[in-house]
C-alpha cells in the first residue's frame, strides 16, 4: 500500500493492476493525519473512468462495505478503464460511527460549521476541516474521472427503500444520463427534483454534474447497520452500471421499481412515546391511512398518524421512541 501520498495521478498506474493508497488530508493535533482510503482498478484495457465514493458520513456503514467490496470483487483483467474507490470518505466521523465528526465541531463549532463533508464541495483547501476533505475529494480523486456515485446510507433511525437522486435541472445535459444511469443502476426510487437538501450547490454530485460529469447520489439501507442483502444489492447495481458504460462484459440485469418521484412528504408524529408502524417500505398507501400509531408510557394510544396523500413509502423512521414531531414516514410524490 501506498501510504499518505498527497497525490495520486491514477494514469500513472499500470494497466492491469489494482493498488491501495492513503491519500493525507489534514493533520490533527496529536500529530497523526486524517488519510482517505482509495483503491485504483485499472482495468487491462482503456475505457471510462468512474469514481465510487461511500462513507461521507460515519455512520453509513453498509454503503462503505459496498464501495469496498465494488473494488476489492472487481477482476482487473476483465475491466475496460478504471475505478477509483474511496470506501470511507469522511475518515474521522466514521471512526466514531457518527454522521459527523463531532469531536472536531465541539471544540470549535463556528470554525468547523458546516461539518459535514457532504455540503463542503468542491472544497477549500484553505478552509475548515469538512472543506479541506471536500477538496482533496474533489480535486484530487473525483477530477480524473467522467462519472462520479456516491453512495449513502441513512442516518442512524432511518431505513430507505433503495432509491438514487440525481443533480438539478440546472445542470444541463448530463442530467438525463444520470437519470438513465440511475435505472440502470436498480433503484426503486429516483429522486428528480431543483430544491431540497439533496440539490444543493455544495453537494458533490452537484458540483460534479456543474462541471459536466455525470454524476448522482445512492441511498442503500439503514444508518448504523452492516447488512449483507443491501451490500449485495448496492454492488449488483455498480456492476450494472459498469456493464453499461461497457466497462465489464455483458448486458445490465433488470431489476428494481425504477420509478420517478419528484419530491418526498415527510410525516411528523404531534406526540411522543412508542412509535408503531402500521406500514412497510415499498407498501402503495391512500389518503387517511394510518400508517403508524404512538402509545405514551402508560400503554395508551395517544396519536394514529394518516398519510396526507397516496404514494409510496420511500423512508421510515426505525427507532422505536419519538418526541413530538419526530418524522416517522416520508412518501413519494410521483412527478
């Protein structure tokens, strides 16, 4: 392995080959660095270079588990161009298994604001710690590659059916490659909408589709948990993708809903105690179904939560007590 390198030019590296590196970021004050892990397939023959990112926040622990596997799976002589892989892009965080590295944002939470890596792009390499990763990430890793996936796992206490989301219209032509790429790719939910947090200048499928690459987000599983069927899953689907950009031989498989929404309703409990749900991910609901219920401590039900319109269940809410106005359901909203 090559160990803190500050650069890594993945056109240098042999055909045929697959290396691990340590790419140094920023030093912390015990004197230790903060090194991104990147694995660097170049495949025996030329073709496309994409990039898998997993890991921006701590706790997203089957989407790193994809992205390493993705890598560590992938037959170098099989491979037409090249894959870099960085299973764990926000290191600090992930080593407490929290969304953020909040050791950094306690001591000095003016300075570190934002600390999420995720809405730091494309990065300052003068700036706070979350911008100065950003910016390795961007344009270091991201840079030398025409397709850029990164891929998430929901907060701790949220579990998604798998569903991508893809950069504004604003973005121009590559938005359509992504969405095609995103069907391709197996999600039961694409998200394609110009507002939100998942749409954000600073986001970097965002900033990555700004400068013309294609280039989306991927949500898989649960916060927190390591689950086997969704690894599975998330690397079927980069194989697809790698398929289709004919990097791998063979067709894509078919699978997943694939469906098109627009925008997610969340829906918020009014009381706090017990959360039952009375829905599953996926389930099709109507206006006024009771899709979770709220019992305080003294075992009553004091809340039976409705669902504001049809769609489907995309999110739910897996911890089993909520204050008052907790989200519990989130719906589709079809476009």
């Amino acid at each position: 392995m090559n160990h803190q390198a500050v650069e890594l030019d993945v056109e240098t590296l042999p055909r045929g080959s697959k290396t691990r590196h340590r790419i140094r970021c920023v030093e912390l004050p015990d004197g230790s660095w903060v090194d991104l892990p990147v694995v660097v397939v170049r495949g025996k023959k030329p073709g496309p270079t994409i990039y898998i990112g997993a890991g921006m926040h701590g706790d997203e622990t089957t989407s790193v588990a994809i992205a390493a596997n993705a890598a560590r799976d992938l037959d170098e002589n099989e491979l037409s161009g090249t894959l870099i892989a960085v299973p764990v892009q926000s290191p600090l965080a992930f080593r407490i298994q929290h969304r953020l590295p909040m050791d950094q944002f306690f001591k000095s939470p003016m300075d570190q604001n934002t600390p999420d890596v995720f809405h730091a792009f494309p990065g300052d390499p003068k700036g706070n710690l979350a911008s100065v990763i950003a910016h390795v990430l961007f344009a270091k890793l991201m840079a030398q590659a025409e397709y850029v996936f990164d891929v998430h796992t929901p907060t701790t206490g949220g579990r998604y059916a798998p569903f991508a989301f893809l950069p504004p219209t604003r973005c121009g032509e590559v938005v359509a490659r992504c969405e095609e790429l995103a069907k391709i790719f197996g999600a039961d939910f694409i998200l394609a909408n110009d507002k939100g947090m998942y749409v954000g200048d600073k986001n970097p499928h965002v900033a990555a589709a700004e400068r013309g690459k294609v280039a989306f987000g991927i949500e898989v599983g649960e916060g927190g948990r390591l689950e086997p069927a969704e690894v599975e899953r998330g690397v079927r689907g980069l194989r697809n993708i790698m398929r289709a950009l004919s990097m791998l031989p063979g067709a894509p498989e078919t699978f997943g809903k694939r469906q098109i929404i627009k925008t997610m309703t969340v829906i918020r409990s009014t009381r706090a105690g017990l959360l039952r749900l009375t829905v599953n991910l996926q389930d099709q609901v109507s206006t006024g179904q009771v899709v979770a219920s709220v019992t305080d401590v003294f075992g009553d039900v004091v809340e039976e939560i409705t669902a504001p319109h049809d769609g489907p269940v995309v999110r739910i809410t897996t911890f089993p007590t909520i204050p008052s106005n907790e989200r519990v359901v989130q719906l589709g909203v079809h476009r």
